[in-house]
C-alpha cells in the first residue's frame, strides 16, 4: 500500500460562507451532511483524511450507498480529494473537507427559500437525531450527572411569549452577543468533549 497528496490542493479555509445553490442542494440531505461533520471534526487539530470505506465504517452507512453523496459533496467545493493510495492495485482516493466550518449568508437564502427550507430541515434533523441518541444512551446508561460535570447533561428548551418590541429587540441582542462569542469561543481543543449546538429565532409575520 502506498500513498500520496493530490498535486496543487490547497488547505482547508477557516469558514466557507455559502452563497451558491449548488452548495446548498448539496447540504439538503442528512447522510450527505453526515459526511460532511465527519470530515470537519479535526483529529489532533487537523482536519482528517478519509476514503469512503473509513466513512461507511464511521457512519454505518454502506459503500456503495456513500459514492453518490460524495460527488455531490465533491462537485460543489465541500471537500476535495486530498490524498490518493493503491489498495491491493486499486487507486483509493481519500477526501477532507474544503473548510473548517461554514456561514449561511442571510441575504442569499431568502433568494432560494426551496433549497434554503431543504437544509434547515437536514440540519434539524441531523441535531435531532444526536440528540435523541444521546438521550438513550444516557437513559441505557441510568447514570447520574455530578455536579462538577453539568456540561454534560443535556439542555432543550422552547419557549414563545408576546413580548413588546422592546424586549423582542432586546432578546435578539442578548443571541447575537452570544453568538459572537460562540465564533469567539467554539475553537477545536485536542483535550475536552464535542458539544453540539442548535440556535433558532424568529418572530411570526407581522400582519397589516
């Protein structure tokens, strides 16, 4: 077996801002996205280098079932092929993520709500479904959180009031000071645990 990086391939960007609706299309799937968080986890700082026989084994997922989603990946700029090996006298090629994380820009999704509605609902339930899986392996485990531990335990909440304009105005200040702090803060460390988080806000139509 040997091994080698793809000639002129550049490294991973810090943030993707995605304004194309190829990306998005390419986004609009669950398993596609699965493959995508997979390949922006760093491992010791570096984003890592997989096949599509490393991603079936991470995901689950087969093979044969993985080729299609990543083309699409692949087409659109999402990741790239990084390092390609011989196997057993088969050219294996190995993929990483374009970016390290990545931005909707707000103006281009109100010009593609269709595509725009169909990543929200990957993204939903791409969250959904890690969190349902943690809850049941917590319940399987029937262990209690110290408290020194409370990062741990998991947090949902959703909540909505008519509030004055004021205090709407206000709220949505408070998120965004958080989330410039997220940006700030939600850097990759080699020593600690994945968090996984899901913001939402909206206000409903104003009618006339």
């Amino acid at each position: 077996m040997s091994e080698s990086q793809a000639a002129d391939v550049a490294g991973p960007v810090a943030v993707r801002i995605i304004e194309d609706v190829e990306s998005l299309r390419a986004m609009a799937d669950t398993t596609r996205l699965a493959i995508l968080y997979a390949l922006m986890e760093p491992q010791h700082g570096d984003l890592p280098v997989m096949s599509a026989k490393d991603l079936a084994g991470r995901l689950g997922e087969s093979q044969t079932k993985l080729y299609r989603h990543i083309r699409q990946l692949e087409a659109a700029g999402l990741i790239k092929v990084a390092a390609t090996r011989m196997v057993s006298g088969i050219q294996e090629q190995r993929y990483q993520a374009s970016q390290r994380d990545f931005a909707f820009g707000d103006g281009f999704l109100r010009e593609h709500v269709d595509e725009s509605e169909a990543v929200l609902h990957a993204l939903i339930s791409t969250f959904r479904d890690g969190f349902l899986s943690a809850f049941r392996a917590a319940d399987r485990e029937r262990e209690e959180v110290p408290a020194e531990e409370a990062f741990r335990r998991r947090k949902l909440f959703s909540g909505n009031a008519t509030v004055s304009l004021t205090k709407a105005a206000e709220l949505r200040r408070r998120l965004d000071e958080f989330s410039d702090w997220l940006s700030e803060n939600m850097v990759e460390e080699q020593a600690g645990i994945r968090v996984n988080l899901l913001i939402g806000y909206y206000t409903d139509p104003v009618e006339d």
